[in-house]
C-alpha cells in the first residue's frame, strides 16, 4: 500500500539502515482508542450511564471508562443486553463480546459511547473486560405500550408489548413492525432466538418481548418471544350491509422490475385477477417511482415503462423522485403517452401552474362510488433528484396543508365518496398526513420501500406494497354515510407462489424492448465484471472500477467515486460480450456526472463517511466504488481512524490540496454537515456533465473494449497493524519473521502478498503462525524487484483472529498489515552487490566504484550500472551500521 504521510518516507539508504537498529514492537489493538479516555474507570449503575444529564439523549458519561454490573438478558451476534432492574434506564448494550448467555451476572469495563443514537457500553478494546461473577434471575419484562417502547428511556431495557397487529413484513434489511395501537415499533430479529416472523401483514399476535435497541434512525425491539401468532385469513372483503364496498389495489417504486419481464406480466396479472374476484368496485393507485430507474427507460424515452403501465390501466400515479431523474421536461413526454392522469399538487411553478403533463388531482367512478385522488409528495424530493428546483423555477409546498386543501375540494367541490392520497412520501409521513387531516380516507405511499399496512391510522388507511412489484397492496373500505373505514386489507406476495398467471401482453411487450433496445452488444470484457449487491458495498470490484474509470475518462477528474447504492441488478457479467442491458440494468438511475472541488481532507472525510463497522448488519464494508485513489479502510473496534494510507494517483494524500473529484448527481448532494461541517452541495462545481452515468460507462467499454479491469487494491481492508520483524535469505529464498498479537491464532497462507506503491505483487510461497510470530516465505529475486521499483511494500495477511472474528459480519476472515520496506530494503543478502564474492564492502571499494562509475561507467573493465552502485550504496549502509 502506499505510504500514510504520517509516516517517515524513505529518505535515503542510509536511513533506512539506521531504522533497522530501532526496536519495533506489536501494536495491540484498541489501545489508542482506549487511551483518549483516560486510565480512571468509574464504577457507575446503569441508570447513571443511561439517564440523560440535560435536554438531549446523550449518555452523561459519553467518551469515559466505566464499570458496572447487572445480568444478561439477550444476546446479539455482536454484543449483549445488559440490565440491573426494571423499568426506565435500567438497561444498556454492550458491544464487542458475545459469549456471554443470557441470565448470567457479569461485571462490565469499558467504554461509553453514542454509536449512532444508542448509548452503549464498547468493551473491544483490549483494556476492557467482561467477567461472569455468577448466575442471576433475568429481570421482568417492563409492560410498555409499543409507542412508549419507542422512547430513549426503554433503551436497552427488557420489554413486553401486547395485542399487537402486524403493520410490516421483513423488508430488505429484514425488520418487520408490530402496533398495539398506541404506535407502531420496529422489530428487529438479530437476538440469538427462535422467533416466529411473520411473512403477511394484518396478522395478529398476542405479545411480543425483548430489549430495546435503536439503530438507523429508530427504536426497535429485538425479540426474544413471540407468542401466539396468527395469519391474516384470505377471506376476501366483505359487503357491509349498511353500505358499499371499495377496494383499493396498489403498488408503488416499480423501478427496476420495469424492465423484468415475469415481475411486470405477475403484477398485472395479479391486479387483473384481483379485479375479476372481487365483486364491487375496485381502483387501482400507484405510489410512485414507476418511470425510473430501470434498463429500458433511457434507451427508449420512457416509452417501455409507460406501455406497460397503460396494461395495468391505474385511475391514476402520482410522479416521484425516480420519475424526474431525467428532468422535469420528461414529465410531460411520459404524461403524454399515457393513458391515465400523472398527479403532484405540491410541486408548484413560479407562476402558479403545475409540472407540464401533471395535475394536482383526478376524479374517477367506480360503480356506485366516486373516488377523487390527489398527488402528493414531500420536500425530501429536492435531495433526492438530479434536478435543481430553485433554478428551475419550482417550489416544493408543505404536502399537509396542500393535501387536505385539495381533499376539501374533491369532498365539497367534486362530492367524491373517498379520497385517496397518491403519495410518493413513505411512511412515517404518511402518518403525520393522516393525522393532520380530515378528508383523506386512503394514502397509497412509496419512496421508503416498505411493506406496510393497510392499517388506519387516526381514521384514515395507510399501505405500502414495498419495491420492485414484490407485492400488491389490497384495501377494502366499507363507504358509508360519512365516514369509510377499513374492513379487511393485506400485501399480496407476488412471488409466484399464490398461482397468479403472467399477463402475455406486459410481459411480451418488456421482453420485445429488452431485445430490441438492450441486446446491442457494447464491448467484451476479460474478465467477470461483478455488479452484486454484496460485493459492490463491501470492497472493490473490477466493474465498479470500471464505472468510475469511465467517470474519470470522461471528466478528466483526479479521482472518481460512485455509490454502492448506485450498482444495481445484483448479477455478473461474464467474460466475453457486454450488452448495453448489462451497463444499464447495472445502471439503471438517472445520475449524471458532477465534479466538485475537494480539499485532501474533505476527500477522506468523504471515503471514511461510507465505511460501516465490524458489526454493523453486514459487517465492515468499503460501501465505494473508487478511480485514481486508493486507500485502506480499518474494520477493528475502536480503531483510531477509519480511514488510513490515502494516495491520489500513487502520491501520498495532501490534506490541505485541491482535487477534482467526479461523483454521480446523487452523490453531489450529500450532507455531512453534522458529522464534517460541510456539505458536497456546498463545494464549488468543477464541471456538470449532463451524461448519463449508465451512457458514460457504455461508451467507455466501447471506446476501450475489449476491457481488463483487474484486482488493483484500490480499497484494501486491515484489521490489524503490525511492525517490525527480521528477513533473512537462503538459496533464493527470503524468509520474514514478524511479531503479532496472540490473538492471530492462524494464517491464510493464500492470502499472504507484498504489495509495492504502484500495482507490483508478490505472493508467499508459504506462511506460518507459531508462539506469536507470523513467518513467511517469498522467492528473492521477486521481492528484489518488487524493491527496485518503489518506495514502500506492505505486507497483507488474510489469518483467524481469535478476538474479533466471533464480531464479524460480511468478510470471513480478519487481515494483517505489516510495512517490511525498512526490513526488505536493507537485507545485505538480498541487496549486497560483491566484487571479490567476500562478502564485504568497504568504504574505499565504494569511492572507487562510483569514481568508476563516473568517469567511465565500468569497473575493473567491467560494466557498472546505476542499479550495481546503488546496490553498494545499500550494503556500504549495512555493513557501516554494523
């Protein structure tokens, strides 16, 4: 890897020599970060560590070593629960120790901090401890309602909530949510317990139990128990005999499912079959997200999406985020070739007058029911799109008060029975929106990708049908006199295993386009290209080094960078033909390309910003694609920095430089201002290429096909450091001995390399841990040359860390760091460069050799090169140091 600046750079030959007389020793992990608290643990009760000291959340003993006590009530892949009574802060998470069993007494030391909102107790450094002092009763669960469960003073603390009804099913990250009524909380299964998960919403369970954690913005139980679940009943709805029945289908964030043949042919088959079954009025909503991103909306002009929504016939869609990645001109184009209404009645011109193709609302009738629907969206949607509002000349206006204005108008106005709210704004907002109106029965959301509902909230009907048509939502509301009330709901798996068939026409009319638009061939590649979800955030791949070397081809930027988040279609491409459905199934958004201005700080602020830690849900992760940079990224517990050894373009990072970073239109937009204080909005704009990041990339491979990105470590993952050690050399053989921790317990011998500063790689003919020393063993001459051409060779070790790989999510295996260019570079075996095969070098030898040298390039008649001098130079160093 290359040289952290804060490192002493190979100056000369000399001084490497005289390093070699300096003792080096093992760095243990964690003890830098222990040591910025302070040596004094104070012994502290829970509910000190835990209760507030002001007006915010923060532990009053945040950043300080603490001891204290209690029993174990649940234990996670990462940590355990810890609790020394009942009821209000009498509990606190401990991360870094899992061994530990549920019910038994410990006594903890360590430090206090605020990982993302949870106050917890890190005992993974090595001046912490855990001991088990005994067995002890497991303290009751406190009996908390589920909104009281959702508040700072049950953190940690074990609880029971009851009566509960299922509002979401596991989701991507595989939180579900529960409402006794009071509130929904998430549920969060990472507790080491069988617990029943429920794959429907609508169920019904009769109590749930488990401590309270919070993660990612909220409060969530980790359970225990369930008990007593029970499946919602496939009845269909019912007809009230005081009114009419109404059933409302929806779906919402279509994306890249637009461009899935089977995904659209099911969900509009469903829809259709869901139509034919029910026998009273039924219409169909979408929540958004429909346009964009997917593979076949750029290369047609929106016109495949929109074909294969007009099969599905909704009353009606409101416009999101993803339908204005390409601008709000495209609006009215897509609008035109539809054959239903595009709504948004809070996005608002200058002058008055809506996005051209939109309308705030529309009216339809369905049997003997009028239903007016409204289009809605947030203000989150400024961030969250590649256009500029403000200089487009459109507000965003608050969507509750532009909500229940225009559901009086459809009430009193246009005499509608129900008024559905298209609303591209997620959840929890829907909520707020539903409490803080009168005239809105039904909000159809999108945008968080939820499974959710259809539940009521304070008398109006929230449902989320999640993503990508894995699901279709169903309300049947009983209309009657003036109030309409949910009679039965559900999310409706469109999986294939409810027996609903594939509409031929939607999935015909996808399958025509990806042939017609996707099958062009734009270059080869040599080599797999990886664009899988779970490979592209957590290290390097040879696609996302395309990807951002296609940025940087195009800008001419010093570094590129892309989101994970960005590398979509979770598949490979093989070796051979990269078809432009490849590039744009893996593509699929609406970025362009924007290079910004950034210090050398504010470049590693922005690569430290994405890494994840050793335990986070999947584990250490990079969550970067990156060109003209490379960096490596600490996944040890409190490590002192996450971010280490950052070079641009093979020079040591400068932080107080300037560089010309590229980044996708999505990432431009990024805030760290309460982490950093700046923001990337903020930062001046170097260039705005209006590209597509998918258009970009396809012509790059076919600019430069075929293509060979290889393995180039731009992003190296460490788990430890170590320094020192000694090498020897035998009959072509170099053998390095290096001191480590004893917590290496074993080595990959695979994985053992030395890396030079550019792309030179030398891999271990063997490797071997025995009474804390790694040794291994490398071909000399290989190494020689390896040394020839840089300044610094770091030694990387994949090895079974027996402290910390019981942590680890995502990686399987813990990696060493070594820098050995001090240990290799002055080796008088391998560098020793002798004229009489002495072994020795002396001082006069010297003088003549580069008197020689200069005056006639050749000693003794023999030709010198520069390569012979520099050899005596090294040796003359090493035997005068001895």
């Amino acid at each position: 890897m290359l040289a952290d600046p804060s490192r002493t750079p190979r100056r000369s030959i000399t001084a490497l020599a005289v390093a070699l007389l300096v003792v080096l020793a093992t760095v243990p992990a964690g003890v830098a970060a222990a040591g910025q608290t302070g040596a004094t643990e104070r012994t502290v009760a829970i509910s000190e560590i835990q209760t507030p000291d002001g007006s915010g959340d923060d532990s009053p003993y945040d950043g300080q070593n603490v001891t204290t006590s209690g029993t174990v009530t649940a234990v996670t892949g990462s940590g355990f629960f810890l609790q020394n009574g009942t009821g209000p802060y009498s509990g606190v998470y401990v991360y870094g120790n899992s061994t530990v069993s549920a019910g038994e007494a410990v006594t903890v030391t360590g430090l206090v901090k605020e990982y993302n909102g949870v106050t917890e107790i890190d005992v993974s450094t090595d001046r912490a401890s855990v001991a088990v002092t005994g067995t002890a009763p497991v303290p009751d669960e406190s009996r908390v309602s589920t909104a009281d469960a959702a508040t700072e003073a049950y953190e940690g603390v074990l609880v029971t909530v009851s009566n509960l009804s299922v509002t979401a099913t596991p989701g991507q990250y595989g939180e579900w949510a529960v409402d006794d009524g009071s509130g929904e909380i998430a549920v969060d299964d990472v507790t080491h317990a069988a617990v029943t998960v429920p794959n429907e919403t609508g169920g019904s369970i009769d109590s749930l139990s488990g401590p309270v954690h919070y993660s990612f913005g909220a409060f969530k139980i980790q359970p225990t128990a369930v008990t007593n679940y029970t499946a919602p009943t496939d009845s269909g709805p019912s007809t009230p005999a005081d009114g009419t029945t109404l059933t409302v289908l929806s779906y919402n964030d279509i994306q890249t499912a637009a461009s899935n043949p089977t995904k659209m042919g099911r969900l509009v088959g469903a829809v259709n079959s869901r139509k034919a079954a029910i026998d009273n009025p039924t219409v169909v909503v979408g929540g958004g997200d429909q346009v964009s991103p997917s593979s076949l909306s750029p290369v047609s002009n929106h016109t495949v999406p929109v074909k294969t929504l007009n099969t599905l016939d909704p009353a009606a869609e409101v416009v999101g985020n993803h339908d204005l990645d390409y601008g709000f001109g495209a609006v009215e184009d897509y609008s035109d070739n539809s054959a239903f209404p595009w709504l948004v009645a809070n996005i608002q011109q200058e002058n008055g007058g809506n996005i051209p193709g939109t309308k705030n609302y529309t009216v339809v009738q369905r049997g003997n029911v009028t239903v007016g629907i409204v289009g809605l969206v947030d203000d989150a949607i400024r961030s969250k799109t590649a256009v500029d509002f403000d200089e487009e000349g459109y507000e965003v206006t608050d969507y509750v008060s532009a909500g229940s204005q225009v559901a009086t108008t459809l009430k009193e106005d246009e005499n509608v029975d129900v008024v559905v709210a298209a609303a591209h704004i997620g959840v929890p907002e829907s909520k707020t929106l539903a409490r803080n109106t009168e005239n809105i029965d039904v909000v159809v959301t999108g945008d968080d990708e939820r499974t959710f509902g259809p539940k009521t909230v304070d008398g109006t009907v929230v449902m989320e049908a999640q993503a990508r048509a894995a699901y279709l939502g169903e309300a049947n509301l009983s209309v009657g006199g003036t109030d309409t009330t949910l009679d039965s709901g559900r999310l409706i798996t469109l999986d294939g295993s409810n027996g609903y068939p594939i509409n031929e026409t939607a999935n015909d009319t996808v399958a025509d386009a990806r042939g017609q638009y996707l099958s062009t061939v734009a270059g080869r590649t040599t080599v797999p290209l990886d664009s899988t979800f779970s490979s592209n955030y957590a290290d390097e791949t040879a696609w996302g080094n395309t990807v951002t070397d296609a940025f940087r081809n195009r800008t001419g930027a010093d570094v590129a960078a892309t989101n994970a988040g960005g590398i979509r279609g979770d598949f490979v491409i093989d070796r051979g033909p990269v078809t432009y459905n490849d590039v744009y199934t893996s593509l699929p958004f609406g970025n362009y390309l924007v290079t910004k201005a950034m210090t050398g700080e504010q470049l590693r602020e922005l690569l430290a910003s994405q890494v994840t830690r050793l335990d986070a849900q999947y584990g250490a992760q990079a969550q970067l694609q990156v060109s003209g940079v490379t960096y490596e990224f600490v996944d040890r517990p409190g490590a002192e920095t996450t971010v280490r050894d950052v070079a641009v373009e093979g020079e040591p990072l400068d932080p107080t430089a300037t560089y010309s970073v590229t980044v996708n239109s999505y990432m431009a937009g990024w805030t760290f201002g309460q982490r950093y204080g700046w923001n990337m909005s903020e930062l001046q704009t170097v260039d705005s290429d209006y590209t597509l990041y998918g258009t970009a990339t396809a012509e790059y491979i076919n600019a430069t096909s075929p293509i060979s990105p290889d393995g180039e470590d731009r992003i190296r993952r460490v788990t430890r450091t170590v320094s020192g050690g000694s090498a020897t050399e035998t009959d072509g053989t170099t053998r390095l001995s290096i001191g480590v921790p004893d917590t290496v317990e074993s080595v990959n011998a695979s994985t053992v390399r030395i890396e030079n500063a550019s792309d030179g790689v030398v891999r271990a003919s063997g490797a071997s841990v025995s009474n804390d020393t790694l040794t291994v063993r490398f071909e000399s001459q290989a190494l020689t040359e390896l040394d020839r051409s840089s300044d610094t060779l770091q030694l990387y070790a994949g090895y079974t860390d027996g402290a910390l790989d019981t942590q680890r999510n995502g990686f399987d295996h813990s990696v060493l760091n070594a820098d050995v260019t001090a240990t290799l570079g002055t080796n008088s075996s391998l560098a020793r460069f002798d004229t009489d095969d002495n072994g020795g070098i002396e001082l006069p030898e010297l003088r003549a050799a580069i008197v020689a040298f200069n005056a006639e390039g050749q000693v003794g008649g023999q030709p010198v090169t520069t390569r012979n001098i520099l050899d005596l130079v090294v040796a003359y160093n090493a035997e005068e140091a001895v």
